[in-house]
C-alpha cells in the first residue's frame, strides 16, 4: 500500500466546537476546521475530493458528531482521517470525553464519549486510521491503545495513527486573539512552510517529531503519539522545503541522539526513531540503504515496540543504514546491552485475561437512542 493515500478510497471527517455554553468558547477551532480541510483538499497534501473532506462544525448531539464518522467509516477503503478540536474532558472514571457546546466537566452524558468514537473506527473498512485529537486531555485517548488494542489488530499492514495535542493530564492551549489553537497552527504552518532540507515528503512520524520538537522548545504541551506497524509512514503532505543536496551536508553537520541518556526501553526506541529524522530518510529508503536487506515492515516494528529488541542484529542494521558512525553504532549496542539486563532483572507480572462488562458498548446504545428508535 502507498505511504500516500488514494483520494478515491479515503475520507476525513474534521470536527470541532468554538463555541461553548458551559465552559470557555475556543473561537480559533473555527479556523482549524476551515484552514485543515483547505490543505487535505490541496495538491500539497491527500487532494481529496471536497465530497470526501466533511467538516463537522458545532455538533449539537452524539448524533450530530458520530454519525458523519460512522458514514464516513463505512465508505473509507484506504485511510480514514478523524480530527476533533474543542474541549477534551474527564467523566468520573477519569475516561476521556469529547465536549459538545452544552457539555459540563465530569458528565460524559453531555459530550461524546471517547470510547464511542474508537468503536466507530473498529468498525470501519479502512486499512488505515489516523486520529488527530486537539483538545486538553487527549492524552487519556492513547491509554485505549494498549498491546491488545483491537483497532491495531484489526488494521491489517499500515495500522492505525493517533495524534494528541497534550498529554493525559495537561491542557491544550489556544490562546485568545491567535487564529489557530497552538497545535494545529503548529501543524498548518509546518505543512505550508515545509522542514528545510531532510525529506520530500512529511509523514506522521515526522511530523510528529518535529511537532514535539517545537513545541517543547516554545514551552508549550508536548504533544503524544502512539503508532501500531507501519502507520508512521502515511504522508500527510508535501515537503515544499525539500532540499536534496543538503542531505550530504546534513550528515556531516549531524547532531545524533546519545544512547547514554536513554534510560528506559520507551527512551531507547523514541531516540532509535529520532535516529532516522536526522537526516530525514523515510523508512523506505533506510531500508534500500540497509545491508544485509531489512523489510520496511521489520523497521517500522522496531520503532514501534515497548521492550527493548530481544536480538541486536536489527537495529544494528537500522542504525547503520540511517547514516550513524559506527563508533556511536558501538555506544548504541552498550545502551542496548545495558537496557536489557535492566529489564529482564524486573519481574514479569502476568497479564490476567479481561474481565467481560455487563454494559453494553456505548456503539449499541448510541444505536438504541437514535430518534426513531425502540
């Protein structure tokens, strides 16, 4: 499948509240929605047709907000892009819930339960699922995508992709008089401006990296990501500031990740990624450079993985081809080394099988209450 979705197969469903009655009104999510849905249906990014970009402003009901996603999930065959920008905020059992205009803190009943939208997507036809979610809180949404998550298990090759804007217990910011919140104005202007030099094309994982980059350099939330396969790879836009002949300088010039500082196997496998971005090769061409041939499937596992790798043969591999000298290659296997003794040191607790609920999935009784309906 191509890292670029096919405008024919795919869908985006841009959704967001400006305007609340109980909470802070957000009047920049207005511009988000405008502003994204001009990109995905420009020659620089997905060029989707206008029929396939919906763009969901002010929902009003459960309804008004999940029942395009559900259309839209039914028709997606490629990639199936859901983006929700307004207030994220936390029922009573500390799950994520998406605020409608009316919506209180701590009353799921007036918003949109996360957990009602992801079973929308595990429903869907789309090989892919990219997830954007600007609103405070959006962390808590990446704790539903655990390693027995079924929306991943069920994505086949390229998986699914969910972007937050802030971690589980932080705001997202928009602050009042700019013209978009910080992250998704952080994220127009990379897609308009580009990233000088490393790569043609923006994937997620990059534009990932460079959102947390920017950020975090601004003082601002450092936005979460979690990835299953290859999903990383899915190209959001063009690179307009691609500049082949700087890669050869960009090597020389490179400041590489220290393998000393990365204390956890989390740590070790988010340097290893911002290995690739330093010379801004994508993963199908660190796996051309690769010697002995690695699959771009086994590279973008090993990016994605929670333990350290069992063998080091891999990321040797990985580490070469990504341009690393092989005296760093050398401190990278000692941090390897080093890590996995820590962790096969830890007692392995079992993991105890599900306990079933009694409820009833929030997608039956969404389906139950729908006007019309016994």
């Amino acid at each position: 499948m191509s890292a670029l979705p096919d405008p024919a197969r795919s869908r985006a469903v841009l959704a967001g509240v400006s305007s609340y009655s109980k909470l802070e009104s957000l009047p920049a999510v207005a511009n988000n929605l405008r502003d994204l849905a001009a990109v995905l249906v420009s020659p620089i990014s997905w060029e989707l047709p206008a029929e396939h970009c919906t763009v969901v402003a002010e929902p009003g009901t459960s309804h008004d907000l999940l029942d395009p996603i559900s259309r839209a999930a039914e028709e997606a065959e490629d990639t199936l892009l859901v983006y929700f920008a307004g207030h994220g905020l936390i029922d009573g059992r500390g799950d994520l819930f998406l605020g409608l205009p009316g919506s209180i803190q701590g009353r799921s009943h007036t918003g949109v339960p996360y957990q009602a939208l992801r079973e929308i997507l595990m429903d869907s036809r789309a090989q892919r699922h990219v997830i954007i979610l600007d609103c405070c809180m959006s962390g808590r949404a990446l704790g539903m995508m655990s390693g027995q998550d079924v929306l991943a298990d069920q994505a086949e090759v390229d998986g699914s992709y969910l972007l937050a804007a802030s971690p589980e217990n932080s705001v997202a910011l928009a602050p009042p008089g700019e013209t978009h919140t910080v992250f998704t104005g952080e994220l127009l202007r990379l897609v308009h401006e580009g990233i000088p030099d490393p790569a043609r094309e923006l994937d997620l994982e990059l534009i990932y990296q460079h959102l947390r980059r920017e950020l975090a350099a601004r003082g601002r939330p450092i936005p979460q990501r979690r990835a299953r396969n290859t999903a990383g790879r899915i190209i959001l836009a063009n690179n307009i500031a691609f500049n082949p002949a700087a890669r050869a300088q960009r090597a020389t010039e490179a400041v590489w990740p220290e393998p000393a500082n990365c204390h956890t196997p989390r740590a070790f496998i988010e340097a290893l990624a911002r290995v690739r971005a330093v010379n801004g090769w994508t993963i199908p061409e660190v796996s051309q450079r690769a010697t002995p041939p690695v699959s771009p499937g086994t590279i973008s596992a090993l990016l994605n993985r929670t333990t350290m790798p069992r063998s080091w043969k891999t990321t040797g591999i990985y580490l070469r081809a990504c341009g690393l000298p092989e005296d760093h290659v050398a401190a990278w296997e000692a941090a390897w080394q080093r890590l996995r003794l820590l962790e096969q040191a830890q007692p392995i607790t079992p993991i105890q099988p599900p306990i079933p609920s009694a409820r009833r999935s929030w997608r039956m009784r969404w389906i139950r209450k729908k006007p019309g309906s016994r």
